[in-house]
C-alpha cells in the first residue's frame, strides 16, 4: 500500500533553515552566495565510474568505531550531521550531447537525507519446552506458519502478510521503529529527525552496533538539492534513492564474551551452541536471520570509500594530537580517539531503490548486474521481514 504522502515528485522542503524549497524537475538551484561550510570538489572518481555507483559509493556513511568494526549509534548519526546541513557532493559525469557541458562534462550534484525507516531490534529470551528461559537463538525454521498475533493490521496484495511491525520471530524483540510517512516537503533533515526521536527514547542513541540483533536495519532517503555547475535545468538529473543498511555488527562467536553469557557448546549452525567463547549466536545463525551482505563494488567504488575514510581518519588523528576531546566530525562515546582516527567503519548499502532515475544518465547500463542485486536486496529483505516501508511502496510504484 502506498504512502499517500510519502512521495512528491518534486525537490523537498524544510520550512526553515535549510537550502530546500527549488523543484528540481524545473529549475537548477544555486547554492548560498556564501555558505557557512564552503563546499569543496575532489576530482578522485575518475572517468570510469557509473553515475548510480558513484552516488552510491558516496553517501556511504563512514562511522567511528572500534578496531573490531563496532559503533554507537551516536556516532553514526553524527557522521550525518553535515550532511544533513549542506547536503553530500556526488561527482556525475554528463554527456556533452546530454547537458551541453564542456571538456568532461563533470558535474558535482548535492543531496541532502532523510531518515524514512529504521528498526531496531534486540535479542529477546525464549523457552525451551521445558520452561527454561534462555538468551540462545532459536533454530532456524523455513516454516513461517500462520502468524497468530491478531493485533496486528495485515495488508493484502504485494508480497502479501505484510504489517506494520513486520513479522513476529522468536528470540528478537522491536526496541524501536520509525517509518517517515510525511510528505518530502514537510520532512527534517536526518539528524533533526534522530534528534527528536531520541529525546523521547535515548536507546536511538546509546545503543551499540554489537548489543543490536542481526536483523536491525534502517533506510535513507536521499533527494536532491543543487548542483555545480549549474547547467540548464535539474531535470534529467531529479532521481531521488533509498539506501538500505544493516545497524548491527554482531559477529558469532565473540570471544571476548560481550554478552556475558557462558558458552559451553560448538555452533551447529542452526543457533544453538557458540562458535566460540561468550556468544550463543553463531556465525551461520547470524548469516540466516541477518540483513543481506552489500553486493560488491567495482574497484573504483572501493578506492573512492578508501579515500574518504583515509581522509577522515587523518582529520581525527589531527584532533587527537591537538588535543581535542572527540574525533571523526561527532561525539566519539563509545571509542577512544585512537581507535576512531584508525578504524572508520563504512556502512555499506545492501539494498537500493531508486525513483525517477533515468539509466542513460546514470549509465545503469555499465553496471546493470549490480544494480539488479542492489535493488533486489532491498525488495528481498522488505519481503523477508513482512513489514511496511511507505517510502519503498511509493518508489516500487512510480519509480
């Protein structure tokens, strides 16, 4: 069922304080005549790269964390905060028959996110047959059966068995969950909206990637702003995406005992049992009931994520000499500067889902495979948990 206000064809607006408000299917729109935070152009995508590949690889979040890839959630939403202000810089090669730009045809297109759904959950206890109560993973069942909580609002059509909450598992818990259903010209900017969902419940924030079940994700929508040069009109340039990430770096078997449960047993791969010292849940279990890997990137995908992270690692260890408190752009709570400045932990995107995305600007033909799994993955995974994202539903429908 599509949201019926989750999707305006134009360029969304926040009524305040921010560079919204141009219709990006009419008009291209200058940035401030003189910006608090100047933008800055990094020629390092290089003439290979597609134009959908090259959006992707450049709103990968990049979070501070430990050496074993674990993050505060705090952190994480941190890493957004300029963005949120002034929007992310994707380089786009144009045609010059396309836009009329001269030399390369290089242009540099701003997008500002959203946050349109997030959910998050945790490991919940469970009972064995006799009564017992215990934090192991249940076995994994290919049978979904009939779903017998009747409180919830089923919809019909689609994948069908789709709620609200999505479906009910053993051994996992909703902490929270959010799906943005407001209008794109009504909507905050990312960190606006975490901000105020966390004064009313502080787990948005304290929370950490490695406490969070495998199954947490959570969606960003991007839309477009501006771009540089400014040509003739943002027209063929209008596409809007959801990104889809995992929030947990759960990992099976952690030695270290994290979790503070004694395990006794090997993994079987089912759950039961550990790979290791102090963690019930198994490698394979992890791998079943978890978000879907990212599908890989080319080369160059992976030398422009590299290059931004070395370039943050660099202005956090800066601070550390100086003597500064924190590191990596945001609150660093949960990591020590040193850990932050070195291990830069990059969100990647397991699923994508585009709207008004014309594919001979973006050169979807170049990487046609990937983007088929980048879009089947956040298809897939909506289908597996049963739930209702507004925004996907409109995308799937107009896009």
């Amino acid at each position: 069922m599509a949201a019926k206000d989750s999707g305006a064809e134009s360029t969304p607006m926040k009524p305040s304080g921010c560079p919204f408000g141009h219709d990006a299917s009419t008009s291209a729109a200058p940035p401030p005549a003189t910006p608090t935070q100047p933008h800055q152009h990094h020629h390092y995508h290089g003439p290979t790269i597609s134009n959908v590949e090259s959006f992707v690889v450049s709103t990968v979040p990049l979070v501070p964390g430990t050496r074993d890839g674990h993050f505060a959630l705090a952190d994480l939403w941190a890493s957004f905060e300029e963005w949120s202000a002034y929007g992310v810089e994707v380089p786009l090669v144009l045609d010059e028959d396309d836009d009329g730009a001269e030399g390369d045809g290089e242009v540099f297109q701003y997008y500002v996110p959203f946050l349109s759904g997030i959910q998050i959950f945790v490991d919940a206890p469970v009972e064995d047959d006799d009564g017992a109560r215990s934090t192991a993973p249940p076995k994994i069942d290919d049978d979904d059966g009939d779903d017998d909580d009747k409180t919830k609002t089923k919809v019909s059509g689609g994948f069908g068995g789709r709620t609200r909450t999505g479906e009910t598992i053993f051994g996992r818990a909703l902490k929270f969950q959010f799906m943005e259903q407001a209008s794109p010209y009504s909507r905050a900017p990312l960190s606006d909206t975490v901000a105020g969902l966390a004064a009313s419940d502080p787990a948005v924030s304290t929370l950490r990637s490695e406490h969070l079940h495998p199954s947490s994700w959570m969606s960003v929508a991007w839309y477009p702003i501006y771009r540089i040069p400014t040509g003739r009109s943002l027209r063929d340039l209008s596409a809007c995406f959801l990104t889809y990430h995992s929030l947990s770096t759960a990992h099976g078997g952690n030695a270290r005992g994290e979790r503070g449960v004694d395990a006794k047993g090997a993994g079987d791969g089912t759950g039961n049992g550990a790979d290791g010292d102090g963690d019930l849940r198994s490698a394979a279990w992890i791998d079943a009931v978890g978000c879907p890997p990212p599908p890989p990137i080319s080369a160059h995908g992976e030398r422009v994520i590299r290059t931004r992270a070395e370039k943050i690692s660099s202005g956090a260890a800066g601070e550390s000499r100086g003597g500064a408190a924190g590191g990596g752009g945001g609150a660093t709570s949960s990591s020590s500067v040193c850990e932050a400045a070195s291990t830069p932990t990059p969100l990647r995107a397991f699923g994508l889902s585009y709207y008004k995305l014309r594919g001979e600007m973006w050169h979807a033909k170049e990487v046609a495979d990937w983007l088929a799994m980048m879009t089947d993955g956040a298809f897939s995974w909506l289908k597996r948990l049963k739930v209702i994202h507004p925004d996907f539903e409109f995308f799937s429908h107009h896009g």
